[in-house]
C-alpha cells in the first residue's frame, strides 16, 4: 500500500490533498473506491469527475478546479496511470532456479537469477539472462537467445535460433519461430522452401497471447525495440517492424512487409507482402494495405457499418461505378 504522497513523488505530481492518505488500488474514474487511484485523461468524461469517489484522481492543470477530492496534478494523465500501475502489479513473482519437472538441457547456460517453471524444456545451446521467467510448459528451441528480465508466460513455444532483448514479454500460446509459408509448385504439387532464416525481437517487446511471428527464409524477421503486439498476430517470414510500432490484435503482415517506426495499426488490418510502410503512419482496423505507403498520415480502407439495405444499395452502385465513369468521359468528350 502507498500514500499519495508517495505516489505524488514516484510520478513527479502536484499533489492536492492529505499526503498520508493511503491508496490499495486502481479503479475507473465511475467506480473507484476511497482507496484507489483513478484518472481523468478524456474532457468528456467529466461529468464522472464531479461525482468520483476516489481517492485521488490524476488530472491535467486544466480540470483542476472541478475535481471534488485529491488529485495529482500531472501532465499526461493516462500516462502517469500506466506508471503507477506498476506499483499495484498482482502478477506472481517467480523464484529463481529451475523446477524439477523442468527439462533444461546441459548445455544450456541458465543464469542464476532465472526461473525455469514447470514442465518447461529449454534445449542445447540456449542462453537464459539474468532475472529472466520462463514459465509453466514453454519450450525453448536449441541456440535461442533469452535476454536478462524476459518474461515467457506459459505455454509458449519457441524455436531454435530465436533471440529476445531484454525485457520482452511473451504472452501464453505464442509461437516464435515457426516456419514461415514458403512453397514453390512443382508441377504435380508443392516443394518446401526450408527456412533457414530465424527472429531478432528487440528489447521491451510485448508480444500477446496467441500471436505467430514466423522465421525467416533467408534472412531474419526482425521485430524492432519498443514494438508492441497484441492478440491473435500474424507476423509473416522476413517482416520487418520498426522501433515502438503498435499494432492491435487480429492483424495481418504478410511476408517481407517492411512496417517503420511509430507506426499504429489498426485490428485486423493487412498488410500485404512485398510492400514498405515509413514511419508514423496509423492505419485504421480492417483495412487493407495493398501498395507501399511512402508519407507519414493517416491511412483507412474499411467500410463503416451501415444498415443492410443501404449497404445493399450501395454495393451496387459501386459495381456500376466503372461503366458510369466510362458514360462521363463520353459525355465530357462529346461537349468538347
């Protein structure tokens, strides 16, 4: 448990209120209780200010006067709520050693400070950094590199020549390393192209659960610093992702796509092969990038929800927009 001094001092806030007030917990601005810390990030959530029960909400200098209990005066709201989240973490601390049920080969170099979970097999050749968690049933394949603090939730697999930066976080059920999609047609059926290439992940990745980043053909697919990938990714041999892209579940990146840095992409877009994204550009979710972005901005493709019939009604003036465009040039010719 902290105080809201400390908390004030931790987050480097203005703190309005009792400083020896203590604070157990987070709670949304609607729901918080006396004893957790909430935030206020959005102006049109501010009708739920003047009624919090918080106690304390972190708030930027402009919503100062409306807020009816503590607050810590800060900057970035949202920001300073994901920092304090650290000191409220639930998540279980390991142990360091290796659990007996663990199979660790014995020429894997495990640091002391690691933790080797349960039924977890770490095979010949791999490294596994100083304070790094490989939990409950992950497999880690022969000459992979673990980074010191990584975090391999359970049942995570991950293949043979796959290296992880420090402080990467990998979510339950990913896979790293698989191979990727690569075939050429025989004639008859097809050939594997055996991939030899494997995955460079940079330091403070998070990678969530379910998500598939494949190995390379050749060369490595490489996923940069600071990247962050939620549910249910794929990730695609020879990808490229640059430093802190951000990229939201369901997503799509097909191979040798090169995505730069401080990219936001959307659910469930996708991203065609072959292609190039520069920097800082967002795409919206569902969107389909079939062709190199070349300027930073905004990019979106998707239809928005509309009723049926009208959705209808328009799916077939839009089959008819090539003829009425070839009706236009024809009229416009024929007033020259």
């Amino acid at each position: 448990m902290l105080t809201l001094g400390e908390l004030a001092r931790q987050l480097g806030a203005e703190l309005v209120g009792d400083p020896d007030q203590p604070v157990d917990g987070l709670g949304t601005i609607q729901s918080a209780t006396d004893s957790q810390l909430t935030f206020l990030a959005n102006p049109r959530y501010r009708s739920f200010l003047e009624q919090t029960r918080a106690a304390a909400v972190l708030i930027p200098e402009s919503q100062r006067e409306f807020c009816p209990v503590p607050a810590l005066i800060v900057k970035d709201p949202y920001l300073s709520f994901a920092q304090a989240s650290a000191f409220f973490e639930t998540a279980p601390v390991a142990t360091p050693g290796v659990h007996p049920s663990a199979v660790v080969d014995p020429q894997a170099r495990i640091a002391d400070s690691a933790s080797i979970g349960p039924n977890a097999v770490v095979d010949a050749g791999v490294t596994v950094g100083e304070g790094a968690v490989i939990m409950a049933n992950s497999v880690v394949g022969a000459g992979s590199v673990i980074g010191d603090q990584c975090k391999i939730w359970p049942n995570v697999t991950i293949y043979h020549g796959v290296t992880l930066g420090p402080r990467t976080i990998i979510h339950g059920n990913c896979v790293i390393g698989g191979d990727g999609f690569g075939f050429a047609f025989n004639g008859g059926g097809w050939t594997k192209l055996h991939q030899v290439g494997g995955v460079v992940i940079g330091a403070d990745v998070e990678i969530g659960a379910g998500t598939t980043v494949d190995r390379g053909a050749i060369e490595d697919t490489v996923i940069g610093d600071g990247v962050i990938l939620d549910n249910q990714i794929q990730v695609a041999h020879n990808v490229v992702i640059g430093n802190h892209t951000a990229i939201a579940g369901k997503a799509g990146i097909a191979g040798s796509a090169k995505i730069g840095a401080y990219c936001l992409i959307g659910g469930a877009a996708g991203i065609a092969g072959h292609i190039e994204v520069c920097d800082k550009v967002q795409i919206l979710a569902m969107s389909l990038v079939s062709s190199s972005i070349k300027e930073p901005g905004t990019y979106g493709s998707a239809l928005p929800v509309d009723t049926q019939s009208r959705y209808r009604r328009n799916v077939a003036r839009f089959r008819n927009l090539d003829d009425l465009a070839r009706r236009v040039r024809k009229l416009e010719r024929s007033s020259d």
